[in-house]
C-alpha cells in the first residue's frame, strides 16, 4: 500500500471512530440522566479532563447538555 492509501484509510477509520465516540457520548449522556430522575435527583454535573482529549473534550459537553434538555 501507498503512502496516499495508507493516509485514505487512516482517515476513513478516524471519522468510523468519531462516530462510535459520539454515539457513547450519548450513551453517557442518557444513562446520567436516566440515573438521576430515577433516584430522585435534579442535576447532573459533568466533569472532563479537557487537556488530555482535546479533540472531542467540547463535543462531550455539548451531547450531555443536549440530552438534559
């Protein structure tokens, strides 16, 4: 394999991961919630660790916000 198809995959499994990354966001994002009106609580608080995952540290966020409303 090539330099420029070793790159084309390497992209191609980037955004297959991104995907994943994102749909276990929600998961994440789901289950608190759930947890939290089951057992009578009215807040969820999100923590992250935003120098050690950069790249989707902001995105995690945004899901957890977006399945509390």
């Amino acid at each position: 394999m090539d330099v420029i198809g070793e790159i084309e995959g390497l992209d191609a499994f980037m955004e297959e991961l991104e995907e994943e990354v994102m749909e276990a966001m929600n998961a994440v994002g789901r289950e608190a919630v759930e947890y939290a009106k089951k057992n009578g609580k009215t807040r969820v608080e999100v923590v992250t660790k935003a120098n050690i995952i950069k790249t989707t540290d902001g995105k995690f966020l945004e899901h957890c916000h977006k399945v509390a409303e």
